[in-house]
C-alpha cells in the first residue's frame, strides 16, 4: 500500500491561500471560481446574479433558473495553465471534493480528482457560453436523441482543451501516468450503437464549430446492458458506471419539470381542454459540459433523470409494513431511466418505452419553450419562435416532440390550432435512421389512448386533416390509387376513417339530402368567394384545406404548413358527384383482427418542415421508396446529410501516432479542423518514408490490441498477422453471419491441405468480432454463440496456430472502439446493399487507414468513391437488384453455390462442438415463411464474398501496394468529417449561424 504523495493539510492551505476555494457553483446569486486551479485569476471570485422567475410550461409552477444581468462571464484563457497549478487542482480535489476516503490516493481517486480539475475548467466556459447565447439570444438548435454513446469524456476534454501534456505532467508530479489513470473512467451506458455515437460526434463538432446548439437526452442509470461472453453466448448484466459517481454531470435540482401520463381529457369551464389526473412524475436536469476543440464554446448535454417528490411516499403504508406499496409511486417514476431500450415483448415493457420516450419529449420541450420566453422577457411572440428554436428528431423516438408542442401551445398557451400547427411544423425536423419495415417505430393506439389520452386526440386531428388534402390532391375517380396513397400515408394505421372522410365518398340511400355545411369542402355552397373561403378555413381546424393552385412550370407551392398556406392561392372547387348508392369502399373500416397503430414516421414526416437521410444512397431509398408517396407531395421537404465522424476523437486523440505523421507530411495540425487538408496526402502516397513511418505506426497500434485481446479474453495473437475487424450492432442485416461462414470455409479448407500448402494459400489473419446483440434478439444471439464456439475451436487447433485466429470482444464500446479502429487492417461493412442507412464505423476505420471490404450499401458507396475503386474491397449485389432477388427465392429459382452448401453441412456435422445450429442454419433455408428464406441473401452473396477475400489475400502479400491503399484511404475520408455534415444541417436545416465568444 503506498502512502498519499500529499502534504499536510496546513500544506496545502498555505499553498492555495488562506481560502482554498470550492468548485464552480451555480446558484441563484453566486458563481465562484475556484483559485487554486486558476492561479492569477483570482480567489472566490464572485459575480453578483439576478434570479429570474419562469413558469413551467405544463403547470403553472414556477422554476428557478439563473440568468446573469449585465455583461457576459468571461471564458478563460488556457495558455497560462502549467503542471503545477493543474496538479495544485487536482491535490484541492483529492482533499476536498472526496469521493474516496482520504489515506490513499490510487488510481480511482486519481482519476475522480483529475476529472473534477478538468470540470471546473468546462464550467467557467459553460457559464460564459451559455450567458452569451441569452444575451444575444440568437437562433438555436436543439438536438433529441434517446442515445448519446459519449465514450470517455477525460482525455477528449484536455484535449480539446489542448491540456493534454500539461495534464500527463502534473499526473507524473503526483506519481500517476495519465493514460492509467483515464482506463479508471468507465464508458458512459448511454447508447448503443451508431444512432448514439453519431449524436455524441454531432455535439463535438457543434460546440467546435460555434453553433448555438443543445443535445437532450436521458440519464440512463445501467444504460443498454454489460456484455459478458459464457461458454453458452452473450449474457446480459446490469452496466455498472454511475456505481462510482459521474464526475462530469452537474445536477440542476432547480431546472425541473413535472410530467404527465394516464389520467383524462376533460373540457373546461374556459372552454379548453384541460388533461387531468393520472400520474405524475418530475424530470430533473443533469447537465454534461461538451467542449469544443480550439475554442471556448462549451456546450450542453442535458440528460433527465426522473422522480417523484417526497410527500408521494406512503408513510403510512410503510409503517403497516405494505412496503411495496408505500414506494409504488417511487419505482414507477424511477424505473423510467434505469435502462436504455428496455425489452418491450410484455406489455409493461411497452408502456415503460413510452414512458421513455414522451419524458425525453415532455421535458426538454417544456426547458425549450421556459428557454424561449426567458429569452423574449415582457414581449413573448409565439409567431417568433420557429426563427429562434430548431428541434431536430434523431429518428423516430423523439416523434412525441410533435404533439406535445401542439398540446403545450394550444391547452398551455392559449394558441389556435393553425397558429400551433405552422409553429410546430416549422419548428420540427426529422432524420430518418433505417429502411428496416420493422425498424420504422409504431405504436398501438389503445396504449397510447391510455397513457396519453391528449396526444391521440391530436394526433387523431393531424391524420383526419391529412386524409382530406390526401383526397384532395388526388381526387376519388381511381380508388385503387387513392387506396395506396391513404395506407401508405396515413398516421393511424388500421383505423376506420372519421366521418367527414366517408361521407365524401359514400352517401346511403337512405340518407336526406345534406345540409350546408363548413366542416367539409365537399359541402361548401357553389360560388363561395375565394376570401370567405379562406376565412371559413382560418376559423376553424377541421376545415379541408383548399387545393393550391399549380406553380408553373411543376414546381411545388411552399407552404409553411403541411396542410394550408394561408398565403398560397387558391382554385375554386367544384362539388364533385356524390355517390348515391352503391358499396362502401374497402378501405374504409378497420380489420378487427389486426391491430389499431400509430405511425411514428409518418407523423414525423407531416408535423416536420424537413426529412432527411445520412447517406446518399440512403435518402434515395426514403424518397423512391419509405416515404415516395410523401416525397411526391412534398418533395422540397426532403433532402440527404451525409454521416460523419469527429475527426478529434477519432484520430487526433484515439491515433496519436498517426496524427504525428499527418501533422508531418502535410506540414500543418489544421488538418484537425479542415480534414480537407487530409487529401494532400495523395502526392506523397508512394513515398517508401511515409511508408515505413505508416508500416510502424500500425504496428505500434497493434501490439496494444494484442493485449487487449489477451487481457479480455485470454487468446494470444500475433502482431504479425492480418487484423480483420467487424465491429457493430449484432443484426441480421449486417451479417456478421456471413463474415463467421467466410471464415468456416477458409478453416475447413485450410484443414484440408499439408502445412506447406497452408502456409503458401493463406495470409494469416485474426478475425476480430465486438457488438452486442439486443437482449430479446434471439437469432442475434445465436450468432455470437455461433461466432465464439468457431473461435474456440480454430484457436485450439495446433494445426492452424497463428494462420487463423477467430476473437470475440466482450462489451464492445467506445473505448474498445478507439483501440481497435487504429490498429485494423481490413473492416468488414457487408450488410445487405440498401439496408445500411450510412454506417459511421465504416469512416472512422478509413480515417484510419483501414481498407474495407463490403456491400454497395449506406456510406460504404461515398467513401468508395472518394478513396478510389483500387482501394475499395467491393462484392455483392447490388441494392436495386434485391427485391428481385427476393423474388427469385420466393419462386424457388434460386440455385445456391456448392460451397455454400458445402460450409453449412461442415458447420452442422458436429466440428464446432455440440451446440445447436439448426435454428440459425436453418434461417438461411427454404423458399419463404418468417426466419427462413435466407431475407438477408447471405447465400446469393457468399461466392462473390469468397472471391473477394481472394484479393485480399493477394493484396495484403503486396505491403508496399497495401499501404499505399491504407494511405489513400485516409486521405480519401476527409469527407466524412462531422463538421462537414453539421455545416450542412445548420444551413439546410436548423438555419442556424456561429456564435463566437468575445
């Protein structure tokens, strides 16, 4: 046991002074910086506040939240910071903001205090950014997202704080290394995969870039799950990294705000609607500083953790000893953010994800809007809302965000319908993540009806007056067309139209003749002014809206609302035949035997003013085929935005070595902030220097991935061996399946030759897999059980030795992702063409130097062709070509290759020990049926797959041409960097500008 490196407690008070200052608090009156850290700064500092009062915007409550008067907090200048006051930092941390008892200081305690030192830094720029984006008050984005995969903020902080070796050095002077001490903070559980990763990437760039910007999410307690690896596959336990305490959140005990479910819609005596009842819980801000890289933006991270207050406990029922029962309405609210994802086959399940997902939407609106009004003072102008708030929707969980804005306008605020809707819609985006059918979200109505009884009543709203401009667009003589366009379109799925909409088209014989009315178009009096027209449609939100008349020359009217510009021009439109008699048609009723569903998508689609995919063959793929009928109605709503990937962690900070050769050979460091500069490395691409420093860099990165595999798994590999690397979400689609079937038939063929043989036909190979499979994901599962019994056969087999290693990496996260990327060779991206939206993983290998093998499919056809066709490992069909393929199956067409047959009777003749595979090879069987049929075309894509890895082997021999391929792929990814995509976003979309700190 070694003995604390501190000196005395008078020590250190003679050092700092006779206050040895506190951290960075905010509070209603007072902000104090804390000395030590700051040097000449100051001591406890103060800057006098005036607390300003805000109305919660679900309640009339009214919350605290600070707001400086007069000038701006200045941000603080990190040239004057050297070791010893950082390390003065850290020993005032260690001693006063304990979260370790005091007689040691080990690498736990080391690592909380150093955090806490770097904290204190981010505040004083947190505060000052956030003062200066209220003074201004400037348009701002704010960008929802259930997922935020964060990695490890230590390192990421100092160094885009460019503290780096300040803080290695101060470290050293208390006798740690800095590297060891930031392995001690565990990956922050808050997402999964690249939905969150992109997010936490997006919050980088735009704190670099100076946009006014804000990320909201939820405070998972165990996150998704741990990963650990058993002889019988993946077992899931809690994630453990809050048990420590979280260094990096601030909790804002005074930014709350309560939040509604069940209860019931009632009309009051104002004639409002009035949502009452139910249960109620309250969100609580946690609050994670983002720096930016090179600048003093600091921006936010806000994460709502949920409770209930404390008079909600049962006393008196705990006192009977009914425990359970005394905090019921504890666990309820808790119970919300414990886990990411929570399995959703039961009921209770399903109510908890949307608990979830309309907390995440509930609380951030409400901080939204107090935010809004806080910043108009006395002369609050709802019209002026959309020019100074974007929210953006990462996917289809934030979709809530739409009526709830329409419900706090409306039922809170005071607003019309058609004021509400223009303001919500052009306030509201949405990015689409996935083609999947089943990944598009949907929602039983009977649920959502009893959890949020006002939303569907909204929502109910926005489907009927959809379905009258539906009509109105395309006219009721082709009912079969019209038939596509409401299934395709409509919000409610399976649900009976209203009765305003059948009434259009059906009219029973029994039936007197209808009556004027203004609920309908259809029965508008003849010869209506065009200006009554317009006011009847103002007045009312039922209204069918009046069809625009055509822009010349094809262009589409623009309509700042889904359903009616009241600027646009109108036609006036002739009552069209009623049908008199004749059969209802068929789509009008509900099937009674399927279930009643909202569709999140679609809702996001219409409540929205834009749409957009993450990768170009991606948003071709939204507007041709998910949304066509939506694009063709509104195509100027829809638009692409690349993925990309911060080139600071996932070069700069993740791949020191090659960043020192980049800042080299392209003679600058600004390569960090343009990776546009990146592409001068082309001219140099032959150069036998840069080809030897590359060759080393590699190799230096491989050796701690050799360690890495030794530690976690306990297999030894070799350095000298090929590292191929397929790292990402355990899916069907991405076909791990395929990649593990590769190497089957690679194994069994090397098992059928001499030694010699082997060694002269084979580069050798460690063929590393990470990824975790969603807990209820069965045939995930059974992949990585599949994968791990292939390893634990090859790995044993003397035989093979070192020419085939099969790796599984427990718990793949960011920080394993940051070890292996810079060390891989060849990454495998080999989902099925057209079912990738993009891919981020697949930039950040070709950042570094990674040459990838896969599928025309997701951003794999961008990078390819900007690294250059010689330098892209392409196979397998094409995404045009799948439905056909699809087909072919179906009609029992298909003819499978010999060695695909060949590799699935090797895997199921007993060689990988005595496991069941029957269930995973048999989904590769047959011609249809649900889990057969081989849907991912692992089988029509296998020989293509095989013959490619042929040129792998034959390029790999080569290493002059090798790394000459890894150079140019590097140089061909400049592209992909975030700050390209969010540049694209803040004028495309949010219409946002920088904001740069005095």
């Amino acid at each position: 046991m070694s003995s604390s490196p501190f000196p005395s407690r008078s020590a250190i008070y003679s050092h700092l002074g006779t206050i040895p200052g506190s951290p960075l608090l905010r509070s209603s009156t007072i902000v104090y910086v804390p000395a030590p850290f700051f040097g000449g700064i100051g001591r406890g500092r103060r800057r006098s506040r005036r607390s300003i009062s805000v109305r919660s915007v679900a309640s009339d409550r009214e919350v605290k939240d600070p707001v400086a008067e007069g000038g701006v907090a200045s941000a603080l200048n990190y040239s004057a910071y050297n070791a010893s006051t950082i390390a003065s930092s850290i020993k005032y941390h260690a001693e006063f903001t304990p979260s370790f008892s005091p007689e040691l200081f080990e690498l736990p305690k080391a690592y909380i205090a150093t955090a806490e030192s770097v904290r204190d830094a981010l505040l004083i720029n947190w505060n000052a950014t956030y003062e200066y984006y209220e003074k201004m008050n400037v348009k701002q984005a704010y960008y929802l997202s259930m997922e935020f995969l964060q990695g490890r903020a230590l390192l990421n902080a100092i160094g885009n704080l460019e503290l780096t070796g300040h803080y290695a050095d101060a470290l050293r002077q208390l006798g740690h290394n800095l590297e060891n001490v930031a392995e001690q903070e565990p990956d922050a559980a808050l997402g999964n995969g690249g939905l969150g990763r992109l997010a936490s990437c997006f919050l980088d760039s735009l704190a670099t870039l100076n946009y006014p910007a804000w990320g909201y999410g939820l405070r998972y307690r165990y996150g998704l799950f741990k990963q650990n690896i058993t002889k019988d596959g993946q077992e899931e336990v809690a994630e453990n990294w809050l048990e420590m305490g979280n260094p990096w959140e601030i909790v804002r005990n005074d930014v709350s705000y309560p939040v509604k479910f069940y209860g019931k819609v009632i009309i009051g005596s104002d004639g409002k609607k009035h949502w009452i009842g139910g249960e109620n819980i309250k969100a609580v801000a946690y609050d994670v500083p983002i720096p930016g890289y090179k600048t003093k933006s600091t921006i936010n991270l806000r994460l709502w953790s949920t409770k209930v207050p404390s008079e909600d406990f049962d006393l008196a029922a705990f006192n009977a000893g009914h425990h359970a029962k005394a905090s019921e309405a504890h666990q309820n609210a808790e119970k919300i953010c414990y886990i990411l994802y929570p399995g959703d086959e039961s009921m209770e399940g399903k109510i908890l994800r949307l608990k979830q997902q309309y907390t995440l939407c509930s609380a951030s609106l409400q901080d939204i809007i107090a935010c809004f009004e806080r910043r108009s003072g006395n002369s609050v102008n709802w019209k002026e809302f959309p020019t100074k708030v974007a929210v953006q929707m990462n996917d289809t969980h934030p979709t809530l965000c739409i009526p709830e804005l329409m419900r706090i306008l409306i039922d809170v605020k005071g607003l019309t319908w058609n004021e509400a809707w223009k303001i919500t819609q052009r306030t509201m985006a949405y990015t689409n993540h996935t083609v999947l059918p089943e990944a598009l979200e949907k929602w039983s109505l009977e649920l959502m009806q009893k959890l949020l009884p006002r939303h569907v009543e909204i929502i109910e709203m926005i489907d009927e007056e959809l379905i009258n401009f539906i009509i109105l667009e395309n006219g009721k003589e082709d009912l079969v067309l019209l038939e596509k366009k409401l299934k395709d379109m409509r919000i409610l799925d399976n649900v009976d139209f209203p009765e305003s909409v059948q009434k259009l088209f059906y009219k029973p014989k029994e039936e007197t003749p209808k009556e004027t009315s203004e609920a309908t178009l259809k029965e508008t009096p003849q010869g209506t002014s065009k200006e009554s027209l317009k006011k009847t449609l103002k007045e009312t939100r039922k209204d069918i809206p009046i069809k625009p008349k055509q822009a010349p020359l094809g262009k589409p009217l623009k309509s700042s609302g889904v359903l009616l510009d009241e600027k646009a021009e109108f036609e006036e439109v002739e009552p069209e035949e009623e049908d008199s008699e004749g059969e209802e048609p068929s789509f009008w009723k509900s099937n009674p035997k399927l279930p009643k569903m909202i569709r999140m998508a679609n809702l996001c689609v219409v409540g929205g003013h834009g749409v957009n995919g993450v990768a170009e063959i991606h948003s071709e793929i939204v507007k041709q085929d998910v949304f066509n009928s939506f694009y063709k109605l509104w195509p100027e709503k829809f638009q692409n935005k690349t993925n990309g990937v911060t080139p600071r962690r996932w070069i700069r900070f993740c791949n020191p070595e090659l960043s020192s050769i980049l800042t080299k050979w392209i003679g600058t460091d600004d390569w960090v902030l343009n990776t546009e500069k990146l592409e001068e490395l082309r001219k140099f691409a032959d150069d036998e220097d840069l080809h030897s420093e590359w060759r080393a860099a590699k190799k230096s990165n491989k050796m701690k991935v050799v360690s890495l595999i030794r530690q976690r798994t306990g297999y030894i590999v070799s350095p000298d061996s090929m590292f191929d690397i397929q790292v990402k979400r355990i899916h069907e689609y991405k076909r791990q399946l395929l990649n593990i079937l590769g190497i089957v038939y690679r194994y069994k063929k090397m098992k059928e030759m001499t030694a010699e043989d082997r060694i002269s036909s084979f580069v050798p190979r460690v063929c590393i897999f990470g990824g975790k499979a969603f807990a209820t994901y069965v045939q995930a599962k059974r992949i990585v059980k599949f994968i791990t019994d292939v390893g634990a056969t090859i790995n044993h087999d003397p035989d093979i030795g070192d020419l085939l290693k099969v790796v599984f990496i427990p718990d793949y996260n960011v920080s394993v992702a940051e070890m292996l990327i810079p060390a891989s060779e060849l990454s495998q991206h080999i989902s099925t063409a057209g079912m990738e939206a993009s891919g981020t993983s697949n930039m950040k290998f070709a950042m570094n130097g990674c040459i990838l093998i896969g599928t025309l499919d997701g951003a794999n056809v961008e990078i390819r062709e900007e690294v250059g066709e010689d330098n892209f490992f392409l196979f397998g069909a094409r995404a045009h070509e799948i439905a056909d393929l699809r087909t072919e199956r179906a009609e029992g067409k298909f003819v499978p290759d010999p060695r695909f047959e060949e590799v699935k009777k090797f895997v199921c003749s007993g060689v990988f020990g005595p496991g069941d595979y029957d269930e995973l090879m048999g989904s590769l069987e047959g011609n249809e049926g649900f889990g057969r049929a081989d849907y991912f075309l692992v089988g029509k894509d296998f020989p293509s797959y095989l013959e490619c890895q042929e040129k792998v082997d034959e390029a790999y021999q080569d290493q002059k041409r090798w790394t000459k391929m890894s150079i140019l792929n590097t140089a061909g990814s400049y592209k992909f960097s975030s700050d390209r995509t969010i540049h694209e976003y803040a004028k495309d979309i949010w219409d946002i500008k920088p904001v740069v700190l005095p």
